[in-house]
C-alpha cells in the first residue's frame, strides 16, 4: 500500500487494468503517471502535441513544449511503461485555436481550456484510449469524480484554490463514466511532496500560467492575424451613445475591463459592451455592469435536469468563489439562472457553471446578462443588456 494509494474503482484486478494517462510533463499529470504504476495498474502515457512545442512562446511551462514531451517521455521511460505523442495539432487549431479567434471576433471572451478538455482531451484522445482496450482515461485535473446513487458525479477538489471542475463542466456522462481524477483529493503540496518522494525531477517546475498558443499573452496579436477585419479602428461611446474616444480593434477589450480603455472620465470608466459589427465599444460607470440575471446557451448537464426554482450556486468565472442562485428556466440546451445578488456582469463566452455544494450539476456558455440597475443612472436607457454577438 503507497501513501497515496489510487484506488481507480475498475471491475478488473489491478493488474490486469489498462490505463491510459493523459501526460503534459508538468508536475501534475507525471505524479499521477506514477502513482497509477506504484500503485499496480499497467499504464499507458499519452502527451498531446497541439502546438508548435513551445516554439511560438519560447520558453517552458506551457503545455506544448517539447521540454514538457521530453519530460513526459523521460518518465515513462523510467517507470518503465510505454509512451506515445499524439500529433493533434490540426484537430486543436480547428476546434481550439479557430474557435478562440472566432469568438473574440463576435466581441466574446472565449475559455479554451474548456474547448480543449471538450473537443480534443475527452473526445479525441478518450476514444483514441478505448480504441487501445483501455479501461480508464486518467488525468491530473484537480476534480473529483464520486460515483452516487444515479451514477458517477463530478465534484469540486477538495483544495479549492487547485480546483479546475469548472474548467470540466462541458463533460458528458458517457465520458465521466470513463474518465478518473485521482488527485482531486489532494493539495498541489501533496502533489509536489509526492514528486520529489518519487524522485521524478519535477516535483518544482512550474505552472503553466498562460494560454499555450498564445505568444506572450497578447490575444489581440493572434486574433488580429487569424481574423484580420476584427482589428479595425472604431468609436468608443458612452451609453448615450455619445463618442468619447477612439480604439484600435474591438478585440483590445472584454467586459467589465476597466484599465486601458483610453479614454479620460471624472469617475472610473468600465467596458460595457462591445458591438463587433460597428465597431465600437460602449463604456459606463460599473452601476452599469451589476446584473442578476443570466441567460445560458449550449449547456450540459451531467445528470437529470436540475429542477425548475432549485437553489444553487453559480461560478461565472474559474476564479469566482460562487454565489447563491436559483433556477428560473431549464431545458436540454439552455437555462435562466437568478442570482441571489446582483454580480458584475461577466462577458459573453464566458461559463456560468452551477453546484449544489461540491456537486456541479452542469452549466452553459454565458449568451446575456442583463443590468437591472441602469434605469437608475441618469441619462443611461433602461434594458440596456450584456449578451453575445452571436449565439
């Protein structure tokens, strides 16, 4: 028995159970690679090459680079389980890259960690595995999957400030049957003292702080060369719809921005809108970006629907702690969620993922939010709402 035995809850011995784990090199996914192999089950390590191996960042931690594939080789080397690059760079600048540029083009704020972990980690590289008669897709996200009593549920990890389940919640039933996250009962301290037991070499590498296709951080530089027309100059208004200033590209901004808008007010100045199609960006004080009410698109549940008027908590951001919420309308694709207070209205694009405790119910993509607040600011039209370009 290891300190930190994983016990997978397959229906075969240990011994006789495949497994495949998802590898990046990073700390966190080659301690799970070798706590899964101490702790007697026949692994399988698979390391995804959706970009240019770090070339276009220039340095390590992202999840691309070939010094993470290096490392993720080496280990499995090690260990002594064999180890596979999957070449996935077109699929992922399709459904990741493509989408993320589209996106800010219609004046969203786009999570392409969600896409990845929807389009390429538990689409393609999960049914790659059941094709290699796996038993499990095991990954090192900081989740946690409880089986219940209507089948295996999704929870938030026990160290909250790791938690990634929102990152998740585009996940299906029939993938959560197949998927494990065994470290979703641990501290990233946990983790990295579990490394540096394990003598891996990299019990201290870094995290990955930046979205890995994206050169310095600079989302406008990539936007703009992917989708060029997005990039043209345009108005800065206020609500009244009067012309406070002048930008270079609806793309330089998200809402709820307040620094670098550009413009000089006698009180703070946030981004309430963006109108990709004019190009122009409307500004106001941040009476105008409180709202309570959300409407979702595309949402996922991973059990039955959530019943109409059932309290909940909403997450709107992958740093927001939540807020207490009900249920207003609820269907197979979408739903109305009511919140308990009054919250900064978060841009289109973004997710609003719902739990009941640690449970996550499911959540959808934010399409409108909309300010109740407005009609109070004078001089502003009331109903004016925060929604997406484009559903």
């Amino acid at each position: 028995m290891t300190r930190f035995d994983i016990d997978l809850g397959l229906a075969k011995p240990r011994a006789e159970s495949r497994v495949v784990v998802a590898m990046s090199g990073g700390v966190d996914s080659s301690t799970v690679a070798a706590l899964v192999v101490e702790s007697g089950y026949q692994a399988i390590g698979m390391t995804l090459q959706l970009y240019d191996h770090g070339a276009a960042i220039g340095k390590k931690g992202a999840c691309c680079a070939g010094q993470d594939i290096h490392d993720a080789r080496r280990i499995a080397d090690r260990l002594g389980f064999p180890h596979y690059v999957l070449d996935y760079e077109a699929r992922f600048r399709r459904d990741v890259i493509e989408d993320f540029a589209d996106a800010y083009a219609r004046g969203e704020t786009p999570i392409p960690c969600i896409r990845c972990n929807e389009r390429v980690k538990f689409r393609d590289l999960l049914e790659t595995a059941r094709s290699l008669g796996a038993d499990a897709l095991v990954t090192g996200h900081y989740a946690r999957r409880i089986e219940g009593a209507d089948g295996p549920e999704l929870h938030r990890a026990v160290d909250a400030a790791r938690d990634q389940s929102y990152f998740l919640f585009a996940t299906t039933r029939a993938q959560l049957d197949f998927l494990r996250f065994p470290l979703g009962g641990l501290s990233k301290a946990e983790v990295r003292a579990e490394a540096a037991r394990l003598s891996l070499g990299v019990a201290e590498k870094p995290d990955s702080q930046d979205i890995c296709f994206v050169p310095n951080g600079s989302y406008a530089s990539l936007v703009g060369r992917l989708k060029p027309g997005a990039a043209e100059p345009g108005a800065i208004v206020d609500l009244a719809g009067r012309v406070l200033g002048r930008h270079d590209g609806t793309i330089n901004f998200t809402i709820g921005q307040r620094r670098g808008i550009g413009v000089a007010a006698p009180e703070p100045l946030f981004v309430v809108r963006i109108e990709p199609e004019a190009h122009r960006v409307v500004v106001g004080p941040r009476a105008a970006l409180m709202a309570r009410r959300i409407e979702l698109r595309a949402a996922n549940w991973l059990g039955a629907l959530p019943g109409e008027g059932r309290a909940v908590t909403a997450r709107l951001r992958s740093t927001h702690p939540g807020v207490g919420a009900r249920i207003e309308r609820v269907d197979a694709t979408g739903a109305t969620i009511r919140l308990d207070e009054a919250e900064p209205a978060t841009a289109p694009g973004q997710a609003c993922v719902l739990y009941d405790g640690l449970h996550l119910l499911g959540g959808g993509w934010i399409a409108r939010m909309a300010p109740e607040a407005v009609e109070a600011i004078p001089g502003i039209e009331p109903a004016v709402a925060v929604e997406a370009a484009s559903a």
